[in-house]
C-alpha cells in the first residue's frame, strides 16, 4: 500500500484515472485540525486499495461561502472554474468530507452544467465496511465507549443522510447515545450559511454552546461530527464549558481510522 497522495494532474500525465477525486475543500486544505480528517480519510482509503487522488492547488472554493453570503458573482465564478478543471479531467464520482462542499458539487453544479457522482464520507465509509473492504472488528480506544453524534444541517436536513454515520459509529462497537435533539430535530452548530465569517447576532447565548451543553448532557466521553465546521463549533463550545479534558471531538474518519490503527498494527 503507497501512502503517497497523487493529484489528478500526476496521474494524468501518467495515462491513469483514479476510482474516485476525493475533494478536499478549504477547511480540509488550509483548517490545521481539518486537515487531520483530510490525513486520517486519505490513510483508510489507502487501506481500503481505493485509488484516488486530489486536485491539489487546482482545487478552489466550491464558492458555498459566496453564496450563502449573498454574493452570487463569486460563486459562480468559482463554480464554472472548478466545473472547467473537473471536465478537463474527466471525473465522475467525487468524495468529500465537508458536508457544505457535497451539497454544492451535488445539487447546485449541474446548473452550471456540473453533473457528478458525489457522495459524503459517511456514506463510503459505511460502503467500505458494509462491503468488507475495511473491517472493524472488535477493539480501538472507542470500544465501549459512549459517543454522541451531531448531525451538520448540509448532509441531514438539507440532504437526507441520517442513517449512513450512524451505522458508521454502531460498527466501531460504541455506545451511541443520541442528543435531545437530533436527525431531522437536530440543532445547528451556528456555522452554517455563511454565519462562520461574521460576528453573531444578538441573543442571550452562542448557539454552539447550547449545542455542546446538549452533548455534554448525554454523559458522552466523545461528539462525533462530519463536518469541519461542526468540529469547530462543538469543540470551541466544550471548550467554553471548560471540559476539553473529559470530552473529546472527532470527525468520523478519525475515530474509524484508530480503530484500523489500533487493531491492524
């Protein structure tokens, strides 16, 4: 297995095409604690034999913070860039992390004649192991362990995708332990729709502290999440609560990784 990470254009002037373009993102690229989901996604897709690769620095915003933002120009602008890139490529299925990137590359590029396979990490993830291709059978530092998740709005609510990280976690052999509010009821960690670049609106608590305050209410030692927005939001508002020693926040990808590590040495 090669822990090396291609980008399409070396496997392009190689004549090869990979299975899958995993998309990066801005977090995933530039986030120091995203790109640790980046890291730990790219090392279980090596251990899967997935062959994959990145667009690297030809990858650039997906454009979802222009928009929600109001600024439509900017997001189209990027939107027909990247669109240009990925045809000059020939991709078809594209995996993400970032739930706000999967909802822009699925559902709003093919208006702009943008037409992919794209699919959350969730959701190869929970592929992968039901197939066989990863196993994740007994042991890892979360066996037994109670968990809470935290649905992001982009991959729930606006898609539909409750199930997918759910069987994800039930095969780490954790306790799942769900919030008050949770699936279609869940709470948004207060990242969304731009709100991640400006200063918050008036009100008598952060929204990202009321969502940690309902983790924490689970008696869960970990909050998993799957999306590096989420994991900044929820991990500042545990942090605001000052119990970053006792609870812990992970991406998906991170707690499937240690369990690869842990029991396949």
């Amino acid at each position: 297995m090669s822990n090396t990470i291609y980008t399409m254009a070396e496997l392009a002037a190689e004549g090869r095409s990979p299975e899958i373009l995993f998309w990066v993102g801005c977090a995933g690229s530039y986030d120091a604690r995203a790109q640790r989901v980046t890291l730990a996604f790219s090392k279980i897709l090596q251990a899967a034999g997935i062959e994959f690769a990145i667009l690297g620095n030809e990858e650039q915003c997906t454009g979802d913070p222009a928009r929600r933002a109001g600024n439509e120009f900017i997001f189209q602008m990027l939107a027909l860039q990247n669109i240009q890139t990925l045809e000059g490529y020939g991709v078809k299925k594209i995996v993400t992390a970032c739930p706000h990137c999967f909802n822009t590359l699925k559902n709003e590029y093919p208006a702009l004649g943008g037409h992919y396979e794209v699919i959350h990490h969730t959701q190869l993830l929970q592929q992968l192991i039901a197939d066989g291709r990863i196993r994740l059978q007994g042991g890892g530092d979360f066996k037994g362990k109670k968990i809470t998740y935290h649905d992001s709005c982009y991959l729930g609510r606006i898609n539909g995708i409750y199930e997918a990280p759910r069987d994800v976690l039930k095969a780490l052999d954790a306790d799942l332990i769900e919030m008050k509010r949770c699936k279609t009821n869940g709470l948004c960690c207060g990242a969304g729709g731009a709100q991640m670049w400006k200063e918050d609106e008036p009100g008598k608590q952060r929204i990202n502290i009321e969502r940690a305050e309902e983790a924490l209410s689970t008696g869960a030692t970990v909050v998993a999440s799957n999306c590096p927005f989420c994991l900044t939001m929820m991990q500042d508002g545990i942090k605001a609560k000052e119990k970053q020693d006792e609870v812990m926040t992970f991406d998906l990808a991170e707690l499937v990784l240690n369990h690869l590590e842990k029991t396949n040495p």
